[in-house]
C-alpha cells in the first residue's frame, strides 16, 4: 500500500483476523498461521478447527473509517465495505461510468434512475459491495465475470443473485449500514462453489442438503464494534505472555505491553 491510511486500515485487518481465530476458535496466537491463495483469499492454516466449526473461514474489508471481518462454521463467507464518498474533483456521474461494464442492463438502470446524485452513489455502492462480497467468498479475486452476477432484492431485503441468468439458490446475502456513510455487504454460500485453490483449504465441499440448509440459515448477528485501541489491548493481554526466544536461544516471559501512542 502507498498512502499510510492504507497501510494502517491493512494491519488492523491483520490484527482483526488473529484476534478472530484465537477467539473462536482458542488457538493460541504463536501457534496462528494464516495464508492466502494464489488468488489472494487469506485462510486459516492449521488442523485444530473441530467438528463445530467444519469449514471455518472468515474473510475482511476495509475502506473508509472501518475495518470489519467475519466468519462461517460451514458457507463460505465474503465480506465488503464501502464508504460513500468519490475521488475529489469527479462528479458522481462521471465516477460510476467507469464501472458501467460491472453491472447488467437491470442493474445499471436502477442505479442511474435513483434519483439524486448521492442517491445514484448510494445505490451504485449497494450494488457494488455485494459483487464485492459474492466474488471474496468463492475466493475467485477481481477477474470473475462481475457482469453476469446479477442481484435482486425487494428494498433490499430478501436479496437474491442470479448468475449468467440462473438463480442460485444457495446463497443468503445481507446489506446493513455501518454509520458515517459506510455500507457492509455478507455473502454466505455453498463451499463447493468456491475455487479450486480455496476448495483445499476447506475440510469439506459436500453436504447433505438438510446439513447445508441449517448452516446457509444460521442467523446474520450484529457486528461488534471495537476501537483500534481496544483491540490492541485484547491483542496485547493475550500476547504478553507467549515465551519470546532471544538471540541467545533462551526463552522469558514478556512484560507488560503497551499500545503505541
């Protein structure tokens, strides 16, 4: 990442991700190891998952003022954030004209016919962070087919996808409001869905159809709100206390950590 806003909402996805697996999953941090695909979907790396949590994934986003992450026991899990806002200097209308080729003709008519201009902007990110999210749970990265993923809804309840013109069954998504003008879209679908590269990562891509229903209906619970500086003191209680090994190969308990100013 170039800017340092970047950089910093990057490592708060870091450290959001093994803040996560230890509390779900009671992994201790030094034992953590997380990778990512060849296409960039980041996994857990590590057997101790469980019969409870069959296909635990998770997946992050950030954008704007937030940092948000979450996770499945059994679907596939895709998670985007948007912030309502455009580069300075282009209007609303040019800035959504670039993506026009995202969107289906439906789509796109919704969008442009919204009304006003931040009603356009509004409409195009709702759109958009669902394409977002559809795409990071299969693990497939930016070149799927966007185009011919085409979402319905009704006000934007009861969302529905349709792909190359089949409705899709298997999927649940839901599109909520996070607060100073940012969007969060969750997808949760089938894992035999998922690409070859991230297929491997999960323990099963099968189940028997009551199994999957029950995990596709698992209910969409609220987002946690924590600061940056509250999840560096959860970080920080835990980690104080793995063994560090020095440059003398002998090992001691860590002191007291403090956060960074």
């Amino acid at each position: 990442f170039v800017r340092l806003e970047d950089r910093k909402r990057a490592l708060v996805s870091r450290l959001l991700q093994y803040a996560l697996v230890h509390q779900v999953l009671g992994i201790p941090y030094d034992e953590i190891v997380i990778k990512r695909t060849p296409e960039g979907k980041p996994y857990l790396e590590n057997g101790k998952v469980g019969e409870e949590f069959p296909n635990f994934n998770f997946n992050a986003s950030h954008h704007g003022d937030y940092v948000a992450i979450a996770s499945e026991p059994l679907c596939l899990v895709g998670l985007d954030i948007v912030s309502l806002v455009i580069p300075w200097r282009e209007t609303v209308e040019d800035f959504i004209r670039s993506f026009s080729s995202y969107f289906s003709s439906l789509e796109w008519d919704n969008i442009v016919s919204a009304g006003t201009s931040n009603d356009v902007l509004a409409e195009f990110f709702r759109y958009w962070s669902l394409k977002e999210a559809y795409v990071k749970a299969l693990g497939s990265g930016v070149s799927y087919d966007l185009e011919n993923v085409e979402f319905h809804h009704c006000n934007w309840k009861n969302i529905s996808v349709k792909i190359y013109g089949n409705a899709m069954p298997e999927w649940r998504f839901w599109l909520s409001e996070l607060g100073k003008g940012h969007l969060v879209a969750v997808a949760r679908g089938h894992p035999r869905l998922a690409t070859e590269s991230y297929k491997k990562t999960l323990k099963y891509a099968e189940f028997d159809e009551e199994e999957y229903r029950k995990g596709l209906h698992l209910p969409n619970i609220d987002f946690v709100y924590r600061t940056v500086e509250e999840v560096i003191q959860i970080l920080c209680k835990e980690v104080k206390s793995i063994p560090r090994i020095h440059n003398d190969n002998k090992l001691e308990e860590t002191g007291d950590v403090q956060s960074p100013a």
